[in-house]
C-alpha cells in the first residue's frame, strides 16, 4: 500500500515538473521573441531620428519626468542640449500586470532608443 502510494506521488511530482519545465521553456521563448521585436523596433526607430535629424529623447509621462537610459543627467541639460517628447501611454499609475509588462516594454525601448539617440545628438552639436 505504501510502496503503491509513493509510486504515485513520484509519478505525480515528475509530470508536473515536466509541465513547469515547458511553460517555462515556452514562456522564455516569448520573451526571447518580445526582445528581438524591440531591439529591431529600436533600430528601425534610431535610423529614422537620424534620417529626420530628430534627435529629441522620450521621456516618461506622469508626476516626475523620467528620460530612461539617462537617469544620471541632469535633466534641464538634456532637455536644452536635444529636447524631449512624451513616451505614448506612460504614465506613474498602472492598475494591471498588463498595465506593468507594457511599462517595462516602453522604458526597454525607451532606454536603448535614448542611449543611441543621445550620442547622435552630442555629435551633431559638435559640428
């Protein structure tokens, strides 16, 4: 009786790591898949600010101005030296898991769009 239980719990712990083990494998996949989409949006986006010579960095929307990326500089320097634009639905008040994942997505992209843009616009001041 107890060898027959302790078959079943062991079967019973194996499938369902089994099942752990994939959701995680698929849900990294996704996640692999959401980056690779970002840094190609990112891209795409830092050719055209250099095609258009828009060199304004994204900053976040809400009680206190964030420009992601560049978080140690001062702002008002940043702001004179290549200006600023709002980020699109950013904001400091998210209700949602949803709401949270898609915030983190937008300071991603805002991050690598600003690092990239920044040097640009330094460049162009420079000439």
């Amino acid at each position: 009786m107890f060898k027959n239980y302790y078959l079943l719990v062991v079967a019973f712990l194996s499938l369902h790591m089994t099942g752990c083990n994939q959701a995680e494998t698929e849900q990294l996949a996704v996640q692999s898949e959401t980056k690779q989409e970002v840094k190609s949006d990112v891209s795409a986006a830092i050719e055209q600010a250099i095609v258009n010579k828009d060199f304004r960095l994204l900053h976040s929307k809400g009680r206190r101005i964030v420009v992601p990326g560049l978080e140690q500089l001062e702002l008002s320097l940043v702001q004179s030296q290549c200006g600023l634009k709002p980020m699109i639905k950013s904001g400091d008040v998210m209700k949602t898991t949803e709401q949270r994942q898609q915030q983190k997505a937008a300071y991603a992209f805002a991050k690598q769009f600003n690092q990239a843009v920044y040097q640009q616009c330094l460049a162009s001041l420079k000439q």
